[in-house]
C-alpha cells in the first residue's frame, strides 16, 4: 500500500489530473505533475509542476525520483516515456493497457480477439487503401487517426461515396497520418459509458452507468442514471469489467458503448484513465471516479459507488465564452447545482473550460433543469 502522505507523480496537467488531485489531497496524498507546457490546470493544484518535454530523459528521471508512484490523466504518452519512468517508478495503469488504449488500431483488434462486440472497421495506411478500406465499410462511415485522437479530432465523417472521392485531400486533411481507421457509422439508439476502477489484486468496482448525449462528436451531458433496462446496465457493466480484467488495469478503464437499433451495446472505444463522462460522480456517487482511481493506484480499499440522486453533467465548452465570461448567477443560486471551472486560461472553442452538475428527485425533471442552466448560459 501506498499510504496517505505519499506523493503521486501525474503525466498530462489537463483538467482530469486537477480533479484527480483534488480527490486525492482529501486523502492526505501529495502530488507532482508532468506536463510539457505550463503553467496547466492541474499544476495549479499541484505540490509541484515539472514543465519538460517527453524526450527529456533528465527530467524524466528526476520526476520519477521525487515520486513513489506514477499514474496518467492523458493516455497519449510516448512507449519510451513509460520505460524509463517504469524503471524507476510503478506506472499504472500498467504497459498493456497504455499500450492498446493509445492506438485505434490495436483497440480495435484486442476487441475482436477478444470476442466483444465492436464496431466494423477497415485499416488504410494511404489514400489509395483509404479509397479501398472506405468503399469496403460503406456509407455512411468515419475515418479516424489511429493515434492521438481527442473530442473528435482527426476524424472526418463521409456520408455518400461522392465524398470519399479525392482521398488524397482527405488524407491532407488528416494531417497525412501513419495510419487511419475507417468505421460503419452506428445508428444507434443512445450513446452510454461505464467506468471500472481496478486494483492490482483483480479487486473491481464499476460506477454506474451514464447516457451520453454528444454534439459535434464532442460529449455535452452525461445522465445519471442511464435511462436503459436493467439488462442493458447488467451488460454494459459486465462488458467494463471483462475488458479492465483483459487489460489487466490499475486504476480506471473508461468503455464507450453504442447502443444499437437490435438492443445489443457495441464498444466504441476505451480510455484507461478518468474519463469525462464520469465527472457526474463527484457529486452523484459516494466515491467519484477520481477517488476510486487514486484508491486503485495506492492499493486502498474502494469505496462505496452508490448513486445518491439522479444526477445530471453538462459540458461548458469554450464557445461560451464568445462574449466574455458567461453569467455564473443562476447555476450558483440553483442549491442543487455545482458549478467546476478548470481555470485553463483562453477559452477556445471546442476546449472544455468546466462542467456543471445537476441533482434532482427524479431524471427527467434534472435533466429539464440542467438543460434550463445551459439555455440561460448561452443567451
Ligand atoms: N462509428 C461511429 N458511429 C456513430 N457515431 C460515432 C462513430 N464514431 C464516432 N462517433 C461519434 O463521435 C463521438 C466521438 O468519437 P470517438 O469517441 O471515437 O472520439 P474521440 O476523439 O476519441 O473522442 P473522446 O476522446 O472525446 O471520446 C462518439 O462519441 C460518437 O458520438
Ligand atoms: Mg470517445
């Protein structure tokens, strides 16, 4: 066990570090975090920022040193990155789920050895395979980077084939890529996402499960509990466990899940960190995800995940702040509301600057309510 006192070193200074922090300083944990450019939102509440980039072994090394345990909010992290600092340091999640989660290609293939369910796709690693590999899925489709890919980045949907034409100018446009993904776009019913936190002994909890409501390929709200059958919950939890077991995780895997037309949920993808669609656990559950991930990490017993209200999270995105800061006095005057800023600096569009939530006695009425809050906050 790494007790309470200890420090945590965290690669990425993103908002999921902060929150990480901010469960794990209530433990009495310490925390130093790595991240090439500063000053970031987690370094803010952070013991110590280390602001280095990836290649920089020195600094590597010295981080390592000055921790007894690493973990990532960001899965995007050089191979070499995680050998030298595995040598010195634990690194969780752990090489084969860091391994997998950070290309689509290797998801995508554990998925199918592993016999679960996950979308139709075809490789391409030119323009002219992309032609092939987008032909071969049909239409409509979606073409995604394997790699570093985010809230929707490198990712172009084609709708009919008059669009897959000029694959050279696709390929451009993707930023000419090693390698892509091509996907059958899924008509589903509803988007879903179950969180399993892991320890080393096989030990699991999983959080309940969200409905994820997504703009522009970018989440906007999360809905606690998910409005599915019981069936539906029993299997995508069931789903989230098998696969954090397969990955052999510690710490959090975070699965997408469709939900299809014939009732049966498909993988989008995984994340083997907090995850976005889990912020509603800070308030909703009697642990958040960012407790259980600092409690799997340290070998701590989990604590309880259960749900205490019906609980609603909306994304604030930095098109808000078009017009200057938005107008926080009706979400703080609401009791049960929380609101949580990220102090991230300028506000771009596409760049998730907070979240809020909402709690109510029954689904529908929240999510009425948190939808109110996010009309007024854009007029
Ligand atoms: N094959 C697909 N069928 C239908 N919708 C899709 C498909 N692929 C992506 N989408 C839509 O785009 C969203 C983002 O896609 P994906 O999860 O692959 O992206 P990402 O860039 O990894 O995003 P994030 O890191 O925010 O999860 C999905 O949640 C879904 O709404
Ligand atoms: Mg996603």
């Amino acid at each position: 066990m790494i007790a309470p006192g200890s420090t945590i070193g965290i690669l990425g200074g993103g908002q999921l570090g902060r929150m990480l922090i901010l469960a794990g300083r209530a433990l009495g944990y310490r925390f130093h975090v790595f991240e090439p450019k500063g000053p970031c939102a987690a370094g803010m509440v952070a013991d110590r920022e280390v602001n280095a980039d990836y290649d920089d072994e020195a600094a590597l090394r010295g981080f390592a040193e000055a921790v007894d345990v690493i973990t990532l909010e960001f899965e995007n992290i050089p191979a070499e990155v995680i050998e030298t600092l595995s040598a010195i340091k634990p690194v969780l999640p752990g090489k084969q789920a860091l391994h997998i989660c950070q290309h689509r290609q290797r998801e995508k293939d554990f998925l199918k050895a592993s016999g679960l369910p996950c979308v139709p796709f075809e490789y391409a690693e030119s323009p002219t395979s992309l032609k092939n590999a987008v032909h071969a899925i049909g239409f409509p489709c979606v073409i995604k980077t394997a790699a570093f890919g985010y809230d929707g980045k490198g990712q172009i949907k084609l709708n009919a084939p008059h669009e897959a034409e000029d694959c050279d100018y696709l390929w451009e446009f993707l930023g000419e890529p090693p390698r892509v993904v091509v996907e059958k776009w899924i008509h589903h019913v509803g988007e879903f996402s179950v969180i399993c936190a892991r320890k080393a002994d096989g030990s699991k909890v999983t959080l309940p499960m969200a409905e994820n409501i997504h703009v522009d390929h970018i989440l906007h709200a999360s809905i606690v509990p998910a409005r599915v059958t019981d069936s539906t919950r029993a299997a995508g939890e069931a789903l989230a466990r098998q696969i954090a077991d397969r990955l052999e995780v510690v710490g959090l895997i975070a699965v997408e899940l469709f939900l299809a037309e014939s009732g049966d949920l498909i993988i989008n993808e995984m994340a083997p960190r907090p995850h976005n669609s889990g912020h509603y656990s800070i308030e909703g559950c009697f642990t958040s995800q960012f407790e259980q991930h600092i409690r799997a990490v340290t070998d701590l017993p989990f604590g309880s995940v259960a749900l205490h209200r019906p609980t609603v999270m909306i994304n604030l995105l930095g098109d808000l702040w078009e017009q200057g800061t938005p107008d926080w006095a009706a979400l703080l005057a609401d009791p049960q509301c929380k609101l949580h800023l990220y102090d991230k600096g300028a506000a771009r569009p596409g760049r998730k600057m907070g979240h809020f939530t909402v709690m109510g006695d029954d689904i529908e009425s929240t999510l009425e309510r948190a939808n109110q809050h996010f009309e007024l906050l854009q007029s």
